[in-house]
C-alpha cells in the first residue's frame, strides 16, 4: 500500500504517542545543516542564490523528486496592508517573486505537483480572489510551473474529507492534536517560506510562526459553532489561540489544560510548537531581502522597512529558525524575559522540547556565507515598543 508521508504522520496516532519518553527527558533532537547567503534583490539574484543553497543542502531532487509539493507562503493581515508605499512583498508577506522562483526550481527538481497555500483573509473566497484584491498576478505564480494549483487553508477542503486530524507527538502543549485541510495529507513536501521578521506576541516569525496559519478558521477561528466547523470563517484566531477565552468546536480536540495561563505569551508559542511537531515542514525559506523591523505587520511609529540582504534556507525548521534568529541579532536560546522574547516564552525551546530540532547554535553545521558576515540587528530599528536601545541606525 503505498500512503503519503502526509499520511503516515497524521495517522500514527496515540499508539506511537506511547512508546515515546517525554522530550524533556531526550538525551538529544535532530539538526540538519543550514545554508546562509548574502542576496540584495529579487528576481535573478534570488533566482542564483536559492539554486546554489539548494545545492549546498544536498540538492532538491532527493527531497521533491515525484512528490506532490505545499508550499507554505505568508499573507499575513488584510489585502491593503502598506509599510509606508511599498507593496506587501519588500515589507511583511512572502516576495511574489520569490514564490515564482522557488516554484520553478521544485518544478526543476523533479516535484509532479506543487501547492502554494496560505490561509488566507478572505471570507469565503479562493487564494486567487485574495492575491488578486492585494496587486498580485496569481498567473505568474500559476505559469512557473506545469502543475501548479493555489488552496485558501481556511476553507473546507473539496470533497468528503474536508479536515484530518494530525497527533503532536509527546502529546503536545497546547492541544494533543489539530484538525487542519485534508490538503496537507495529500502533500508529500511541505515547505514554509516567510520573511525574516519580528512578532509583537511570539518574539519572532520565522518558519515555525508561518505555520500558525495553517490552523483553519472554521476551526481555530472567532465565532465557530460549539459542535461543528464553520462553513466558513469570520475573523481570527484571537479567541482560541490568543486568550483562550473558549475551545474549538467539540468535533476538535479540546486543548489539554483549560487552566493553563489564558494568555497569549504563553498560548501561542505553545500553539505553533505544537503545529511544527505535528506537522513539520521538509524545507524552510526565510528571505531577509527586504522586511521590516519591530513586529510581524505594519505599525506607524513601531515598524521600520530594512534591508538586512541575506537568506536563509534550511531543512529542520528549529534549527533553520535558530540561524536566522542570529542572523537577526538575536540568542536562539534566550528564554522569556530577553530579547526577542520578553513578554512571551521561546517557540524554539518548546519544539524542541517535542523533539523537533535543536536550536543551539553549537550544534547546527552552517554552510555558506558565515552567519557573521550577514549579521543586521533589528533591535537598532524599529520603534519604541521593545525598548529599542538609543544610537545610529544601520540599514545594511
């Protein structure tokens, strides 16, 4: 019987739950090299750097050869979200281009599908509705390779089987195990592409905090019925994923400890732990390109437009997200109370407490450019919201 990796991580269920010991108690994690490079554009630039990390990571053709591909984008926030003039793509959403480009190399390698999906805000209409209501031409995306299809996650998927049920292994923190889109089983690949980027709750949103937005709305959303999914979303995640203030549908598991903390430094690092545990992307994209410094989405007299010129690619997203971090300034194993993580705990210690990845830096190859070499320090931009420390700017 031939099933998807999709397939076997979703169905193993509570009987390989069993055998495990808890994480806490692991004598190590996994890691995986990480490549790093120093990339000012998009288009032909990004197009070259991404093909050699690729390689520098042992080539694509192993990962996606056959394989039905998800890629993972970030839209994050309303189709009219601005930094200033610049469009969503040189600020806080994945690159157009950037997409397109990865696209054409899975397509390159060998992928016999590719998914680009994004649970996108838009009630109830497709991905291609909401790129369209923000500038993007989903053609482009939908032209750089022979098979490539777009999936709005925040919608019931087609057919009879709308949601699967995926088990976090070691039992989760938040919740044991998350109903998400059936399109996620039929993928092989799953790939998280996001821009290096602060967060105003979860410290920073790299790989792992990209995948907050695969939880479906109709599930994980403001205003689902008590019984069912909804038929369609109507609003965010702020009830049950920021402040806990009532549970999913009773069709979904409830989450473990209704009397843990009802607060979202605690709630939502646990939340996307939980996801990349239960879920974990095979290839993590970060584009520092272009980004913005001080929080996830724009805010006036709190977020800054930078130029930090570097990527980050990797194939275990805590150890990819560990890199990038120090890319950014930042101690990977900082907990709460430090930069970037002082009102919310570590997402990277908590995945890795499932045993996802290691985050320290010691024990994760990195190939390439030296992290050293790509530095740029977000917390000398950006407003005053973090206590950003006083002197001279830099924007390269």
């Amino acid at each position: 019987m031939n099933i998807s990796r999709r397939e076997f991580v979703a169905g193993w269920g509570a009987a390989g739950l069993a055998m495990l010991h808890p994480a806490r108690m692991r004598a190590s994690v996994p890691t995986a090299p990480v490549a790093v490079a120093r990339c000012r554009s998009y288009g032909a630039e990004f197009l070259a750097a991404t093909e050699k990390m690729f390689d520098q990571l042992g080539g694509m053709g192993r990962l996606v050869k056959g394989k039905t591909v998800t890629i993972k984008i970030n839209l994050t926030g309303g189709e009219t979200t601005r930094q200033d003039y610049l469009p969503q793509g040189r600020a806080c959403w994945s690159h157009p281009r950037t997409v397109g480009a990865v696209i054409h190399l899975l397509d390159k390698a060998g992928a016999r599908r590719i998914r680009v999906v994004e649970g996108a805000w838009v009630w109830p209409a497709s991905l291609e509705e909401f790129m369209l209501k923000a500038g993007w031409d989903p053609d482009l995306l939908m032209g750089a390779a022979p098979r490539v299809e777009l999936i709005n996650t925040n919608l019931p998927y087609k057919g009879n089987k709308p949601y699967t049920r995926f088990p976090v292994p070691n039992g989760g923190h938040l919740f044991p195990a998350y109903d998400l889109s059936t399109a996620y089983t039929e993928s092989d690949v799953l790939v998280s592409m996001n821009k290096l980027k602060e967060h105003g709750t979860a410290g920073v949103t790299l790989s792992i905090k990209n995948l907050f937005g695969i939880s479906p709305t109709t599930i994980y959303g403001n205003k689902v019925p008590v019984d069912e999914s909804a038929p369609i979303p109507y609003g965010g995640r702020q009830e049950i994923g920021h402040n806990g203030s009532r549970q999913p549908p009773k069709s979904s598991p409830p989450e473990k400890d209704p009397s843990s903390p009802r607060e979202a430094g605690y709630r939502i690092p646990r939340f996307i732990a939980d996801l990349v545990a239960a879920i974990p992307p095979d290839l993590e994209i970060l584009d520092g390109i272009e980004t913005i410094a001080g929080a996830e989405l724009p805010r006036s007299g709190v977020t800054e437009a930078v130029s930090p010129g570097a990527l980050v690619i990797g194939t275990n997203a805590v150890s990819t997200d560990a890199v990038a971090m120090a890319v950014m300034g930042f101690d990977p194993m900082a907990d709460r109370g430090k930069a970037p993580f002082e009102t919310c705990d570590n997402t990277l210690r908590l995945a890795e407490e499932l045993g996802v990845g290691t985050r320290d830096l010691g024990n994760i190859e990195v190939v390439g450019t030296p992290v050293k070499d790509v530095v740029f320090n977000f917390r000398e931009h950006g407003g005053p919201r973090q206590s950003r420390p006083p002197g001279r700017r830099r924007t390269a």
